[in-house]
C-alpha cells in the first residue's frame, strides 16, 4: 500500500441510537481510529475541523436529517467575560490550576464518580470502571494534559506547601491553534463557585497566556439544556459548510 492511502484514514459510521440531546431523535457518529502511524498534522486537522476525540477515535456526529450539533470555538483575544462571569472568576480566587501528565489516580477517579453518580447517573459513562477511567485519561496519540483545580494551600510543609483539596479536572488536547477542553469533572457540592464556567473562562486564559488564538468547547446543540450553558461565550464561531463564521 502507498504511504498516502496507508495515512489517509478509514472512516466507519455507528448504528443509530437514541440521542442524548434531543427527544425523540437517534444519533449516528462518523469515526475513525487514531492509530499511531497517523501523522500528526493529519491528527490535527480533524479536531480543527470539527471531529471530537475520545480516547484514540475521532468522531463527528452523522445524523440522518438532523444538523443540530454545531462545533464551537471561542476566539480568545476577542472575548469579554460577562459580569456574571467576572463574578464566578473572583469567587475561585482561592483555586490554584496545575497542568499534569494525563494519568489517572484514585483521586481523581472519586471525584469523577462522585460527578457522575450526581449528574449524568442515567448517561452513559455511569457504569465506567476505574480501567475504564483511566483508558479515558490516558489513551491519546497527541498531547494532552490534565489541568487540576485546588484551592491554595494555607500552611507550608516543611519547605513546600501542600496541595489543597482538589475541586475540578478538565482532560485536556494541545492542537496547533488552540486548546481542545475533552472532558472536565468537579465537585457537584460547591454549586455557588459554578465550577464549569470557571474552568472555561480558565481555559480562555490559558489559551492566551500559551499564544494560541483559541479554545474549542466541542459541540453546542440548539434546543439542548445540556449544551446551552456554550451560548454564553461571546464572541464564539461555528463550524458551517462554508467553515468557521463568527457570531456574536
């Protein structure tokens, strides 16, 4: 086989299934394996143009009469917080964020449980084991990390301070235009901090203190409540036909 048809990838399409979104709609997924002999570039391009990554599969939703799932991005030097947003900023000044390698520990799997047990306990990573977990940390053919959010420690141990406890994790994917939030988890306890958006607008900075023009949220679906919290990051731009066009 020739090298282009040997990195061009292969793509397969799910068989339908309920949405999780939408009511009374079923979802088929266009996928395809990240296998390591991928180039990179290649590997790039798909996440720039709108496929998501789970582990080492991309895939883009594949719905038969239904366009509902809009990719997004938020262009980082042209977003203003709101003032709810500047709100839920000052009330997480007491979090530290440290970015880490991507492996999964006893730590972070309870909190995760504890995320899911409280909100997604019907979806479908409730019944993930700890393997299963740490595959979902751990598995990436690009660079990813780990961003752990803790509160600031008070006392120092002995020449270093401890960590705090630790509130939220966002898995993270480096593209070569952005920052690509995979999947993020927090502590359900302390709704008053609205943990969510604060590892969004976190990750808008992020962004900008690494040089790089933007953050990519996945996909934002019209007529979801689940998805409706993306809306609120203004200026963002959508994935169209034509490519990304900005909204405001």
């Amino acid at each position: 086989m020739s090298a282009p048809h040997k990195n061009f990838p292969e793509f397969y399409i799910t068989a339908p299934q309920p949405c999780p979104y939408l009511d009374g709609r079923d979802e088929r997924k266009l996928f395809t394996h990240l296998t390591a002999d991928r180039p990179l570039a290649l590997v790039d391009n798909l996440l720039k143009g709108g496929f998501r990554r789970s582990q080492s599969i991309a895939y883009t939703p594949h719905c038969d009469g239904c366009s509902a799932c809009i990719s997004v991005r938020v262009p980082v030097d042209d977003f203003k917080p709101s003032r709810s947003m500047r709100r839920i900023w000052n009330k997480n000044k007491d979090l530290m964020a440290g970015c880490i390698a991507p492996v999964a520990t006893s730590e972070h799997y309870s909190l995760f449980r504890d995320y899911i047990d409280s909100r997604h306990g019907e979806g479908g990573m409730a019944d993930m084991s700890v393997l299963d977990f740490s595959v979902m940390i751990e598995d990436s053919p690009i660079e990813t990390f780990l961003i752990e959010y803790r509160t600031k420690p008070d006392e120092p141990l002995g020449e270093r301070f401890a960590p705090g406890p630790l509130k939220a994790v966002a898995l993270c994917d480096r593209l070569s235009d952005g920052l690509s939030l995979v999947y993020s988890f927090f502590e359900c306890e302390e709704d008053a901090r609205s943990l969510g958006t604060y590892m969004i607008l976190e990750g808008i900075e992020r962004s900008r203190r690494l040089g790089l023009p933007y953050l990519y949220l996945g996909y934002w679906v019209a007529g979801s409540q689940k998805m409706s919290y993306k809306a609120r990051f203004k200026p963002q731009e959508h994935l169209t036909p034509d490519g990304w066009r900005r909204t405001d």
